[in-house]
C-alpha cells in the first residue's frame, strides 16, 4: 500500500490484481482497485492496453527450424546413441572416435534437437 501511495504522489499509474474477496492477502489490492484510481489487470494484455502502448513490433513470431541441420561428426554421434540408446560419455567418445572434449562440446550444442537433449541430460545429469 505505501508503495502505490508513493506512486499515487507522483502521478504514476498504478495498476493491481484483483484477489479472493475472502482472501486476507486480496484485501490491499482489492482496496486499491475499489477506492483509489488504481487499473484492475484482468489478463497481461490489459497494461498495455491501458498506456496505449502498441505491441505490433514485438509481437513478431518467430518459428523454430523443424529439422536441425547436423554436421558429419554429430550424425556419427546421434546415430551411434539412436542404436545403442543411454550410454557413458566415454563410451559415446571411445565409440565415436571423438575426444571427449569434442562429444561434450557437439551434445551440449545441440541441446534443442529434441533426441539428444534427451540422451544429453541422462547421460550427463
């Protein structure tokens, strides 16, 4: 509450969730929106929506690659973990003849390709 009577001093927007009307932890909020000049938020799109702000630019969607590109050493990697399944990561390096710096450094950077991120944190977690 003194928060928003410092904002209310400075003519600043205030802006409150609504709560449970039986709620002992509401009753700032709910007091704010029912006596002062506070804007009740019904949903995110509402603080926008009230400092006129236009979101056109930010509301870009921007779509994820459906299919990851791999490189010759990870399509050796992935294939060997596609047939053997969970493994060490020696194992994976000893298999692959990789260094083991170099099988972290390829699982790790391919952690959005939905398989090996999945073999990526069992084996290494």
């Amino acid at each position: 509450m003194a928060t928003a009577e410092i904002a209310f001093g400075y003519n600043r927007d205030v802006f409150a969730l609504p709560g449970r009307t039986t709620d002992i932890q509401s009753q700032g909020c709910n007091n704010l929106i029912k006596i002062k000049s506070t804007h009740l938020v019904s949903t995110a799109a509402d603080i926008p929506f009230i400092l006129n702000w236009t979101l056109k630019a930010l509301l870009k969607v921007i779509q994820k690659k459906l299919f990851t590109e791999l490189d010759p050493e990870e399509i050796i990697i992935y294939n060997f973990l596609k047939a053997q399944g969970k493994s060490t990561l020696d194992t994976i390096a000893v298999s692959c003849q990789t260094p083991t710096s170099k099988a972290v450094h390829l699982l790790l950077r391919k952690a959005d390709f939905a398989y090996l991120q999945e073999v990526t944190f069992q084996i290494l977690f």
